[in-house]
C-alpha cells in the first residue's frame, strides 16, 4: 500500500520524552473490504498501546514498584518524578490497571507455562472464592497445585452450580494436561459444578475446612469460656499501677508476673486444632501457682498475692466448663492425627481406622453422663463426617494432591497482604474483586517471574481493550449501586425520567 501521509506521536519513556514519526497508509483498491482503512506501523505497537502517551517501560516500571516493592499510588508517583518521569499523579493508577491487564493477558500465552503445564502431564485444580462484601460479585480463582500457577481468576455475580460449572469448563477445555483431581472447600455448589463439569475425577474435599466445620460447636463453646475467663482477669492494669512506683527488684517481679498475664490474654489461637481457651487456662494456671509459690517466700511483693488470688477466683469460676471443653479437643485432635497419616497407611486402611474413631464418638454420645453440650458437639462432628464421606481421603490415593486447600487460602492472603502494605487497608477493598481476575495473576506472578517490555507489546490490542470494556463495566454496575445508596429518590427518579424517554421514542 502506498503511503498516504505521515504523522507524528509523542512518548513519554523511561528515558525521556521521545517523538515518534509514522508512515500512514491506505488501500486504494475500491475493490478492496479494507478499502481506505487506516493502518499504522508495525513497530508502533511495540512501543505504547493506541491513544496512550506512555510507552511501556513506564508501565513496566509502575507494575514492579507496585507489586514488588509495595509502593501506593501516591509513592509510585514521587518515585517516577525522581527517575525523570514527567506525570500526573492520576496517571499511576491508570497505568497500573493497564500493567494489569497486560500481563495477564501475557500470561494466558506465556510458553514456558504451556511447557511446564506438558510436562507435568497432567493438573490438579485448587477452587476457591473471594468476597470482601457480602452480596456483590464474588473473585473465583482456580490455580494448579503442581506447578502453582493461576489458571483462571473471574469475578462472578453468584457462587451458583451453573456459573461454577461453565468456569471449570473453560478452565478444562484450555488446558493441554487432563485434569485427574480437584481439591476445595465442601461448599455444595462447588461439589455439583465439579460433579457436572468433570464427571468421574475425584474430588478432594478440605480437611482444615473439614474440621473447621465439625468442630465449630466445641470452638463455640470454648470461646465462651474464654471470655468469661478473660473478663475475670481484668484487673492486672491497677496492679502494675502500684508495681510500677516500686523500685528494684520488687517492681520487678510484680511487673514480671503482670506481664505473663497480659501476654496470655492477647495469644489468640486460629481453629480448629488449637483451643485458645484451653491455651489461656492452662497458661493462666501455671502462672497462679508460680504467683502462689512467691507469694509464700519472705519479701515477696503484696501485688503477687493480690494477683493469686483474683487468678485462683476467676480459675474456680469457669472451672466447670473445661473438662468439657478439653475432653471434646482430645476428640477433635485424635481425628486430626489420624487423617494426618504420620503411618503411611493406605486409603482404605486410613479410612477404616477413621471410621472407628467415629464410632467411638457416636457411641460417647449415648453415655448418660455425658453433658449436653458436648454430647451436641460430638454428635455434630459425626453428623458432618457422614456429609463429607470418603472425599476427605482422595489425597492418599493421587500423588500430589494436597489433603487441604491452604495454598490457594495463603494465595489470597497474600494479595491481601500487600493490599493492606500498599494501600493501608486492613481488609480487601472491593476493587479487588472488581479487578481481581487481572490484579490477582498479575500481583502473584509480579513476584515470583519475570516481566518484560516485549511480553507486555505482545498482546494482541483487540484482547486488551475487550478486557477493558469488560472492566469498565462491571465499575459502572458499582458506580450504579454507589449513587442509589448515595440518594435513592433522585437515582429512582432518573430511571423514572429514562422510561419516559424511552416510552416518546416508541
């Protein structure tokens, strides 16, 4: 095609600002479907995407300093004014949901994932969701637990069968392997969208998630103790008030014992192993007969018998729940150590010896003196050992199927953690979901491989800016939601006045 004219683009890069000067051409052929469209250079492309003012080494730059060395908007901006960098500060934000973008469109084509996919043979799925707010749109990630990588990650409106099963489809019809496990949390619609979408691979449930569930009435009724503990213990402050006007060694071990105290109220436990009320008991009685052993000996502070003596009150007082408590944690951490097959047994074998340690736990139930509250939690835990079945124990079947869902667990909570060191927010911003089936691939990967210019030139432009619309999109169905809660009566009006247009037209 002969040139038609020649026109000019400027660029700010990483180096400076740059000109660039194009050769535009046009097909003359009236004959021709393409007849006097516009077609740029080639290289263009390699340089910036259309219509954008920076090239891609700043968007590179702006993706690095955000997702490797945690730097806010604000931050990225100051840093990039230092390396020369002439922007505005909106400009970050921009340019970081193009790094977004980009990459993980990049990654969808990498070949070395391709190669590393093949030569593994085969994949094992992990799924799961993410929702900071609940009713809105939920950020469903499914990653390969061989090789680590983030096959997919979709915002959906609903955690419904039909949406899971056409995302494991797509998951599956892309993938070069054949899928032989998948591993989640025992969430229904996940176990019918598996069922429907990959008929006949296992499907290994949690077993963190697992326990969790079947010993919540225990982790229920040990907290109850623990607060009713704690609220008996609360008068550590006005000792150390004293211990501190107290000079030398008798300050000293007031102060000391006080601060055993403290240190035992604030060591919170996780579920569903470890009980932090069983914990805090036992702390807070080793440290009531130390206080009552000093309390005895010559010169010993009058606050350490003080301290005793509230410790030896409030221990007595909730003395009468944690036999219950400790007898249940036994149970749940025996069934814990027999699913963790520190013997090696076989499925089948495992599977029997479990199912004893259940019928041992049905039979506790039926013992009259047994007291109702733990004859409800065991009864619970059995009830949801019937729900999950023999789907805890694919794992000790398949090499390389995990027994929990953790690693994608910790992959979240990564990217929340550096949500909270980038952004100071403690929990996850909505966006995250909004944005989250770019963000997420992007922010993982960010930190483990490496990103170049060329794999961001690489994507195809009619792929990025579908992807953008998509986003754009699903921000305005927000920013909609937004201005409702902000003023209904004008939002609805507006719909109102909307009707009426549309009723003129017709």
């Amino acid at each position: 095609m002969p040139t038609t004219y020649t026109k000019t683009r400027k660029l700010v890069t990483m180096h400076g600002l740059i000109q660039l000067r194009l050769q535009i051409r046009r097909c003359e052929n009236t004959q021709c479907p393409r007849f006097h469209q516009v077609c740029h250079p080639e290289e263009e492309g390699r340089w910036a995407l259309p219509k954008q003012e920076f090239s891609f080494d700043v968007v590179l730059r702006v993706g690095q300093l955000r997702y490797r060395e945690h730097r806010s908007c604000p931050e990225i901006f100051q840093q990039l004014r230092q390396e020369g960098v002439d922007l505005a500060e909106r400009s970050v934000s921009n340019l970081l949901t193009q790094y977004d973008i980009l990459l993980s469109l990049a990654l969808d084509t990498l070949p070395e994932r391709a190669t590393q996919l093949a030569a593994q043979g085969r994949a094992i799925l992990a799924i799961d969701g993410l929702q900071p707010d609940v009713g809105h749109e939920v950020l469903w990630v499914v990653r390969d637990t061989l090789s680590g990588q983030v096959l997919c990650a979709r915002s959906l409106l609903s955690s419904a069968r039909a949406e899971l099963q056409c995302l494991l489809a797509d998951v599956t019809a892309a993938l070069p392997v054949p899928v032989v496990a998948v591993v989640s949390d025992g969430q229904h619609s996940i176990r019918q969208a598996v069922a429907a979408a990959l008929p006949g691979v296992p499907h290994q449930l949690c077993q963190f998630h697992y326990l969790k569930e079947a010993a919540r009435p225990l982790w229920e009724a040990d907290r109850h103790a623990k607060k009713e503990l704690k609220k008996l213990v609360r008068g550590v402050r006005p000792l150390e008030r004293v211990a501190e006007q107290r000079p030398g060694p008798t300050g000293e071990v007031s102060l000391g014992y006080c601060a055993a105290v403290r240190s035992a109220l604030t060591d919170d436990a996780r579920a569903p192993l470890v009980f932090g009320g069983l914990r805090l008991h036992e702390q807070l009685s080793g440290i009531h007969a130390s206080a009552r052993r000093a309390a005895q000996k010559k010169g010993a502070p009058t606050e350490v018998n003080r301290l005793a003596g509230m410790l030896g009150r409030a221990l007595s007082s909730t003395a009468r729940w944690w036999p219950q408590v400790a007898q249940g944690a036994a149970w749940v951490q025996g069934a814990s150590a027999i699913l963790r097959n520190d013997e090696g047994l076989s499925a089948d074998a495992l599977m029997a010896r479990y199912r004893d340690w259940l019928a041992q736990m049905d039979s506790a139930t039926e013992c009259p003196d047994l007291p109702d509250t733990l004859r409800k939690a065991l009864s619970h835990f059995v009830k949801v050992s019937a729900s999950y079945g023999g789907d805890v124990f694919h794992c000790y079947r398949i090499a390389g199927l995990p027994r929990t869902n953790n690693a994608l667990e910790q992959a979240f909570g990564s990217l929340r953690y550096h949500e909270r060191r980038a952004s100071g927010r403690k929990v996850a911003s909505p966006s995250l979901v909004l944005s989250g089936s770019v963000r997420m691939p992007a922010a993982l990967f960010t930190r483990t491989g490496t990103v170049t210019r060329d794999m961001l030139a690489a994507v195809p432009q009619d792929r990025w800016r579908a992807t953008r619309a998509d986003l754009e999109r699903r921000r305005q169905a927000r920013c909609q939601r937004h201005r409702f809660r902000k003023d209904p009566a004008h939002y609805l009006a507006g719909l109102e006045k909307l009707c009426d247009e549309l009723n003129v037209l017709t």
